[in-house]
C-alpha cells in the first residue's frame, strides 16, 4: 500500500528524545574520506536538532585503502552513536549493507549513502513515518515535491528506463525503486531473508521483496544531489546483467511461490 505525500554538531543530551522509535542508520563506506565525516555530521545534527538520542550511526568500512578508517575511528570516539565495523571479505556494496543488516541495533534502520547525495532532512521524514506505524519507507526523486540535482544525464536516463520497466513488470505506484535511500522496521528485514545481492542490485532486492511479500510501505518525495567528492561506486556496465538477475528472481518468486514467503 503506498500513500505518495508528500556545521557544528550539537551533542544529543538523553532523555531530550521525543517518544518515537530507535532509528539505526546503515552507511557503506568504500574509499570515503574525503566525504564520509560531512555525512556523519550533517546526520547528527539534524537528529540533535529535533532532540532525538535513539539512533546509531553503523558505517561498514567495506575494504577502503585510504583514510577513511581513520576518519571513522575519530567519529567513533567523539560521538556515541557512531560505530562502525571493518567488513569481512568477500567486499562490495551489498555484502557490506547486509552486513550493517545482520548488525544493527534499532527497532528500524535505514540504508544512505556516504557521499552526502541522501538529505539528512528527509532522513527525519522517514524517521517521523516510522514513528506513525509504516512499515517501510520508499522515498521518490521523481514525483511531485522531489527535486534532483546534478545529475549526469546518462545514468538518469538508464536509471528512468529501468525504473520503468520494473513498474511495468510489478504493477507498481512507486517510481524509484532502485533508489537505495529506504528506511525498514527490524521485522520486514527479518521477512526479506534471505538476502542474496552481492552488489548494486541489492536496492532493488529489498523493496520488490517487502512489496512481494505484502510489507506497506509509504512513498515520500526526497531530494537527491550527485556526489561533491569521490567517484561513484555504481559502474552501469557491471550491473545490467545482475540488476536483470534480482528483478527475475523477484518476479518468479510472485508469481511460483504460491505466497510461501509472504508475511506470517
């Protein structure tokens, strides 16, 4: 069910919070240095600035090679809801976002990315849907109230093409589904499992699962800008192929299943 709506870093005082869930953050951070700090800091500030304590920030160091362990480590020391982890080989974005699943602490977690191209504003308008009872969040670049910035004409036009064509095949209201930045309670991860994405695809495996296996969820438009620092990790070239493999997956499991996976 869809219902399309629409720096300094304060410390978080305990028993500020309004009453609301323990939101965990998953970030995969891959040679991230020069962007993961600003990413962590904007995030705890906007918590700080609606008084909310019960989050964590997990960032899972998915085998960088330059200085972003050394940057987690500072985070980690100056600010209580950040930690992180050192992820096990065999690496790549999913392994690692399934890691930060198999290790958060919440009641809900949401996935960003650690470029800063995810808003921390929108971040607390997931934060106050999971609050109100929705079961997963779905945030939209391309509905009314989204706005996009910069970003590279190519990847928007492959992006919209296979957004598409998984609207089609499903039968889908929502638009963007291959977006990563969407937000869980604990019991649809749970009912996601198992999760077999090694790579990219595995923002399309997670909603088409919890849509599939009869999970709610709220669309809300968000705002997205390309990546300041660093290069994107997403090489199009790689993905086609395993992005077609999870989409098939995905409808073989709607439509042979005979709903063995769905919600209990």
């Amino acid at each position: 069910m869809t219902r399309p709506d629409q720096n300094n870093v304060a410390e978080l005082q305990p028993g500020n919070e309004q009453a609301g869930v323990f939101l965990s953050v998953v970030i995969p951070a891959h040679n991230e240095e020069g962007c993961v700090r600003e990413t962590v800091e904007s995030i705890l500030a906007a918590f700080a600035e609606r008084n909310i304590a019960d989050c964590e920030i997990l960032v899972i160091n998915d085998n960088s090679t330059d200085g972003t362990e050394k940057v987690l480590q500072s985070l980690a020391n100056s600010h209580p809801q950040v930690r992180y982890i050192n992820n096990d080989p065999p690496h790549g974005f999913g392994f690692a976002v399934r890691r930060g699943l198999n290790e958060f602490r919440g009641e809900c977690v949401c996935i960003m990315m650690a470029d800063l191209s995810d808003s921390p504003e929108d971040l607390l308008r997931y934060y106050d849907a999971l609050k109100n009872g929705a079961e997963c969040v779905f945030g939209s670049r391309f509905i009314k109230g989204a706005r996009v910035i910069d970003y590279p004409k190519l990847k928007l036009y492959v992006n919209r093409l296979a957004n598409w064509f998984i609207k089609v095949l499903f039968g889908l209201r929502h638009n963007d589904i291959t977006n990563a930045f969407k937000a869980y309670r604990r019991d649809v991860i749970d009912g996601l499992r198992p999760i077999v994405s090694h790579h990219f695809n595995l923002t399309v495996e997670l909603p088409l699962k919890a849509i599939i296996r009869g999970y709610q969820y709220e669309t809300i438009p968000i705002s997205w800008r390309n990546r300041r620092v660093g290069s994107s990790k997403l090489q199009m070239r790689e993905m086609g192929s395993r992005y077609l493999f999870i989409v098939l997956y995905a409808l073989l499991e709607k439509l042979l299943a005979k709903g063995d996976y769905y919600r209990r």
